[in-house]
C-alpha cells in the first residue's frame, strides 16, 4: 500500500473513532498502533488532528473533571484516571487543584452520607467502615472523609 493512501486509510480510522466520543492524543495513537498503522502515519494523522482541534488533551481533562466531579468522584480517583488515560500529570494536577476546593468536597460527601443513612437511623461501626470504603473508592481524601464521619454517632 502506498504512503497516500496509508495515510488516508489511517485518517479515515482516527476521525471515526473520534465520531464517538472525545479522545486524548494517547487513544487516538493506540487505536491507530492497534490498526497496524506506521509510527510516521500515526505522528502525521495525530498532528493533523491536534492542528484541526479535534484531539485537545487540555480541553480533555477539563471536560473529564466537570463530568465525573458531576457523577459525585472525588479529585483522587478522576487523577487516577486520567493518568491512566495517559495524559500530562502536570496539567492535571493544575486542573485539578482549579477545580476542586474542599469546603465543596466536603459538602458533597456529607450530602452522599446523608443519602446513604440507614431508614431506621441505626449507625454502627459497619456502616461507618462501609462508607468510608465507599467515598475512599469515590476518591475522597481520607482527612476529609474522617472530617464529615465526626458528625455520626454510633448507636448503641
């Protein structure tokens, strides 16, 4: 196959697997590996789609933050997953520490526990240890966790 029309075929591919959903540049350049495109291909295709604005990291994390802070996840657990996504740690970290303030983090986990009190208002220690399981995987900081736990009493 010739170099036109590798190319083609290869921008073809990465402007159909960005129909779906927004991409990091990382995805786009595993998805078009996975074709078994030429590194020089993908380079050019990816650079062409960065230059066109439809592969945008920044943008990326900032969208990815807004939703999954929405979803009720905490600033651990959506840098955990970005930095799976393979993204610049630097530019999450400064997103990162934009969009989250722990006066609302806080807010937020007292209103999760409040929806997840027991009917009949029984506290104990296993539902205390199942929340904080919970809002750690939700990716809350403990020291903030342990902040909102303060307010439950245990029942006898």
């Amino acid at each position: 196959m010739d170099d036109q029309s590798s190319l083609k075929k290869a921008r073809s591919s990465a402007l159909r697997y960005l129909t779906y959903r927004a991409r990091t540049m990382k995805e786009v350049k595993d998805y078009l590996q996975k074709k078994d495109h030429s590194t020089d291909i993908i380079d050019r295709v990816v650079s062409e789609m960065v230059n066109y604005g439809y592969v945008d990291d920044e943008r990326y994390i900032q969208d990815f933050i807004n939703y999954r802070k929405q979803r009720g996840f905490g600033r651990n657990r959506i840098r955990y997953e970005l930095i799976l996504k393979g993204l610049d740690k630097e530019v999450i970290e400064e997103r990162i520490a934009d969009c989250f303030n722990s006066e609302e983090d806080l807010s937020i986990i007292r209103s999760t526990l409040e929806r997840r009190l027991p009917s009949d208002g029984h506290v104990d220690q296993k539902w205390l240890s199942r929340q904080v399981g919970f809002l750690k995987r939700r990716g809350y900081q403990d020291s903030q966790i342990i902040e909102a736990l303060r307010d439950y009493k245990l029942s006898d």
